[in-house]
C-alpha cells in the first residue's frame, strides 16, 4: 500500500514538473512574440512618420527659425 502510494506522489512530482516547464516555455514563447508585435508596431510607426514629412516637405518649426535666421544674417 505504501509503496502504491509513494508511486502516485513520485507520478503527481512528474507531472507538475512538466506542466511548470510547458507553462515557462509558453510564457517565453508569448512574451518573445508581444515583443516582436511592439517591434514591428514601432517600426511601422516611424515609417508612417517619415512618409508624412516627405509628403509635406515641411520642416520642423525649429529648423525653419534656424533657417530663416541664417537667410536674414546672410542677407545682412
């Protein structure tokens, strides 16, 4: 009866060993692939940004004061 027993419990440790490993590796798997997604989400942004500036062909605020300063001091 005991040595019945002490199989059960040695079979419910292997089991729950696997089950923490498969749920480490799925964490991993998922987190690995939120990354990519942020990546990827990142990227595609950017490109959005410098398409739109491309199509505008309007430079930042700050480098149109730069430019026209140094258009007037040339002027000068």
């Amino acid at each position: 009866m005991i040595a019945h027993l002490k199989d059960q419990l040695q079979e419910m440790k292997a089991k729950t060993s696997m089950e923490g490993k498969y749920i480490k590796k799925d964490a991993e798997v998922k987190c690995s692939t939120l990354s990519l997604i942020i990546m990827i989400t990142n990227s595609v942004s950017n490109c959005f940004v410098v398409q739109y500036l491309k199509n505008n062909k309007k430079k930042p605020a700050c480098e149109q004061s730069v430019s026209s300063g140094w258009s007037l001091s040339k002027f000068l």
